[in-house]
C-alpha cells in the first residue's frame, strides 16, 4: 500500500456492557474518498462513528487516523486531530445564533488561517452568512442540516463523519446536501457517510459497506446503485 | 464583530433594576436600608453562583465557601491594626500586625476566593451530576471547619466584629454591577458559549473540541473570584460575622434565589436574588411582628419553611423558574415576525 488510509478500523469490537454492538469491524477510507455506511435500525452504524469520535471506548481492535493509532483519546483531543462528526439529529444550539454555532466549531481548528474562519461553512452554503445573525432554533431543517455541516467545516477536518444527514428533510434539501457531499469531497475532505438512502448513497460513494447485526456483510460499489436487487438482499442477509 | 441581538437588554435589563433597587435604598428609613443593602449583597452572591452553576449546568453547594473566605480575609485585614491586638490574639503575627483599607480587601477577597476555587476545581471539575454536587458539599464542609477551628487565620467559633460597616448603598450597588458585568462579559465570551454549549449538549461539544474539563475550570476560578468579591461586600455590610454565617442557611438562601429566579440565565439570578431577598427581609420582620393591613406576628422559623416550601413550588410549577431561564429581550416578540 503506497500510503496509510487517511481512516482505518481494524477488527473493531465495540461493546455495551456485556452486548457488542459491533464486531470485528475492519473498513479503510481513503483520502479524498467518499465511503457509504449502510445497514437497518440497529446494525451499529452510529456506534461506529462514536467510536471513531472517542464518544464510546473501543473494546478490541484499533482506530488509526493516518497511519497514528486514536486508542485511548478524547473525544476532544481527537476532533482536534482532524475528524468532524455531524451527529444524528442535527444537534446545533437553538438558542445561539447562526454565526455562534459555527464558531463553536473552531475550538478543533489546528491552526490559523487567512481570512474568514468561518469562511469554509459560508462558501458551501451561502444561506448561512445570510442568516448568521439569526437564532439557530428559527432555521427549517434543511437550513440546520447545512448549519450543522458548516459547524463541522470549520474546524477545517481531514475527515468527517456524517450520521444520517438527510433523516428528516424535504427531497429538495435532501438533494442540497446531496450535492454538498461531493463538493466537500472536491476540496479534499474524506467523508465517512451513514444513510438510510441506500440507492443513493451507493450512486454518491466510492464504496459502500453494508452494516448488519453489528457485521460487514457487503460492500457495494456505484455501478450497484441501480440494482435494487441486491441492495435490498445485502439489508435482509442474516 | 458585531454584538449578537439582545446583548444590550442582556446587561441593561439587569444592571438597571440593580441601580433602582440601590436608589431606593437610600430613600427608606435607617432601619430598613439594610433589607436593600443585603439583596444588592445577595445579587452578587447569586450572580458569581450562576457563572459556574447557572452555565455550566453543573450543580454546586460549595460556591458558599468561596464567599466565607472572601468574607473572613476581607474582615480579618480590615480590623484596625491596635483592635487586632485585643479580640485575634492567637492568629499570625503577619496577619495581626497588618491591615489594609477597604477596596484591597476586596481585592484580596476577590484573589483568595478564585484561587482556592481554581486549587479546589481542578480535581473536582471532572465530576458532574450527583458526584459534583456531593464533593462541592464536601469542600463547603472542609473550609467551614477549618475556619470555625484554625484560630491561627481567624477568630475561630467567635463572632469576628469591628469589620469596617464600609458597604453602603454606593457600594453595595456597585459591587452588585461590578459582579453582573463580569458574568455577562463572561458568558457572552468565545468561552462563556463554549461552556454553555457543553452544557446543552455535551457529546457534541465534545466532538467539535471542546475540552469540558477546561472551560469548567474556568468557569468554577472566575466564580470562586466573584464569590469571594462578594464576600468582602458581605463581611463590610454586617460589621460582624460568625463562620455560621457563611455556611448552610446561606448555601440554601442562595441555590433558592438561582432556582426561583431561572437557573440558566443572569437575568434569573439578578430577579431572583431581588425577589427571595425581599420576601426573606419581610418574613423575618413578620416573625417579630409587622403591619400590613393590621398587625400579625408569624412564629419563629415560619421564614425559612416559607422560603424552602416555594423553593419547592417553583420547581414544581416552573422548573426553569420566574425567567424561564431566559435573558431580557424586550423586543423578542418583534424579532420573532422578522
């Protein structure tokens, strides 16, 4: 291999309390690639990102982020290494303004940059600098989804990690953000993505891993998009 | 960058009522200029408990102790040198051999109180929930007992008198804003909104990188500072203090205030602080008799079972208290059209 993955799980076991939630999961994103993480209620798929974000221990195996091992490490110190996580839900602070959620994302900045910091939130959606005085809890869901990515730009990450960011929206900002993934992706972000949009994410990402009982059962690649076929086998697999 | 919308009423709403509640104090009788002396006292005890516990989101009964060593440095080193000598006989011959004026006591007051709690912080910011709020009772605990016993800083289980009666209606009123300034400039700060957004939310704040521990250290030193500021205003208001003082009734008058008021925001603290203050002020003159209407006389204790049964009624009917936990915005119903 030329070089490490830029996100790397390797025979990951996660657990809570005497349940594992996932096991002996190893995938690789790459950098710049856009990886899709699919599976029914249940199958581990938010886990595997809070384990990732050092929001839930790793019972056995190992995370590497470029190459460097992430066991043991907070979730803060690790966001501040380079990965972003969108959460499930949104999560933004209703009662802040546009503008103070997005700043809150520069607690993981590395370091300084020219200009705006919260420039990388404004170029992708411009709505946000229209609306960044206003309070966060008024913005329609899309507009929150956007806000909640923006938050996540600002750090300027290696990686982000997406849960489910079209739960909830209406179809034309479902093909906002859409269209968002693979701009983020341009300007070299490697995105780690969960959906329950199975066709659409398996058409967006370079590879698709379908998550079930906690295992890999499949990975998908865009030509599959259009077989629904074996999409729907890969959920109902047992 | 410009000032976010309601930054304004957000410290004019509260420093306002704290100017008038100081300018009607000067206007009553001798003997009930104390009841507004004391509330404008309360205001900015409550204020300095509200910067930890009010943002943070973390329950404290300890921030008392930060206001009783404020209140005991500030009295012990503004007794008169040649008092000293007579009433503090066992306490160090540094302490006993100095005194210093009435705006360093404060200071000092205010230094001790934030670096105690800064020393205090750093172990127990790490806890929250029930285990914050036992281990900040346990330090209420140590520091009441080392100052009741240590008779080397202090005046030990005796009354410490002769403190300079220094907090009048100017000063009282001016520590009240010194004190709401600082927690508005604090939680309106890059830090102020990280603390809170860990307390809304602290997975997220978490993974966009904010180290809770830290900003909760912060938050608990700016507060122990505050607390032990108004201490000194406290110890200069009633020329006396005994360690009781300082202890648990206060610890309970003042969570009450926040409570009633609204937890979570500086204007629930200010509006609390008025409020309990007043209604305490006139319970305790009611148990020793007053008139309203006609004369009535309430038995002894019935304050306190007063003040602890609304405590309990505002949690019941309105958790997030008088305010609702929100900031002053006068224009909020215009703003939501917009």
């Amino acid at each position: 291999m030329p070089e490490a993955a830029a996100l790397e799980l390797d025979g990951v076991d996660i657990r809570y309390g005497s349940v594992t939630a996932v096991r002996e999961l190893t995938l690789r994103v790459g950098r710049s690639e856009i990886v899709g993480l699919i599976g029914p209620n249940g199958a581990g798929k938010s886990t595997t990102l809070h384990a990732i974000m050092g929001l839930l221990p790793v019972h056995q195996g190992e995370i590497r982020l470029n190459g460097q091992p992430l066991r043991r490490r907070s979730a803060e110190s690790i966001a501040r290494a380079g990965i972003a996580l969108v959460p499930e839900g949104r999560r933004i602070f209703g009662d802040f303004t546009v503008e103070e959620n997005l700043r809150l994302g520069l607690a993981a900045r590395r370091r300084a940059y020219m200009g705006d910091p919260l420039a990388p939130a404004f170029e992708l959606f411009p709505i946000l600098q229209e609306f960044r005085r206003r309070q966060a809890g008024v913005l329609s869901g899309g507009q929150q989804q956007q806000l909640a990515i923006g938050r996540a730009l600002v750090s300027r990450p290696d990686i982000l990690l997406l849960d489910e960011p079209s739960l909830g929206l209406a179809p034309l900002a479902v093909d906002g953000i859409f269209k968002a993934f693979t701009e983020i992706r341009e300007l070299g972000t490697t995105i780690l993505l969960i959906e329950q949009r199975a066709q659409r994410t398996v058409a967006l990402a370079n590879r698709t891993h379908v998550l079930v009982g906690g295992e890999l059962r499949m990975t998908l690649g865009p030509g599959d998009a259009e077989n629904t076929q074996k999409i729907i086998a890969a959920y109902l697999a047992t | 960058m410009r000032r976010p919308p309601g930054a304004v009423t957000e410290l004019l709403g509260p420093a306002l009522l704290v100017i008038l509640v100081g300018v009607v104090g000067t206007t009553a009788s001798a003997s009930n200029e104390g009841y507004f002396l004391n509330a404008l006292v309360s205001v900015a005890i409550v204020v300095a408990i509200y910067v930890f516990v009010g943002i943070s989101g973390v329950l404290s009964f300890g921030q008392i102790s930060f206001v009783a060593l404020g209140a005991f440095a500030a009295g012990v080193m503004t007794v008169p040198v040649e008092s000293k000598k007579g009433v503090l006989t066992s306490i160090f011959p540094l302490l006993r051999d100095h005194s210093i004026g009435n705006v360093p006591s404060l200071l000092l007051a205010a230094a001790l109180g934030g670096v105690f709690a800064f020393l205090v912080g750093l172990p127990l910011m790490r806890l929250s929930g029930l285990a914050a709020g036992i281990a900040t009772f346990a330090v209420l605990e140590i520091t009441h007992n080392v100052l009741r016993e240590w008779t080397k800083i202090g005046p030990g289980a005796t009354t410490l008198a002769l403190v300079p009666e220094t907090t009048g209606a100017l000063q009282a009123t001016l520590g009240a804003l010194v004190a709401i300034t600082v927690a508005f400039l604090y939680q309106r700060s890059r830090r102020g909104r990280l603390l809170r957004a860990s307390r809304e939310d602290p997975a997220v704040a978490r993974s966009v990188g904010v180290n809770i521990h830290l900003e909760r250290l912060l938050a608990f030193t700016v507060s122990g500072a505050l607390a032990g500021f108004a201490g000194g205003l406290y110890v200069h208001l009633l020329g006396s203090i005994t360690t009781e003082q300082v202890y648990l009734e206060l610890t309970f008058l003042t969570l009450a205030m926040l409570v009633v008021g609204g937890l979570t925001s500086l204007w629930g603290a200010v509006v609390g602080a008025l409020a309990v203050s007043g209604l305490d002020s006139f319970l305790s003159r009611a148990e020793s008799g007053v008139h309203v209407v006609f004369t009535f006389t309430l038995p002894q204790g019935t304050r306190l079972v007063f003040l602890a049964a609304i405590m309990a009624l505002v949690l019941i009917l309105r958790p997030s208290g008088l305010t609702g936990g929100r900031e002053l915005r006068l224009r909020w119903s215009l703003r939501r059209w917009r």
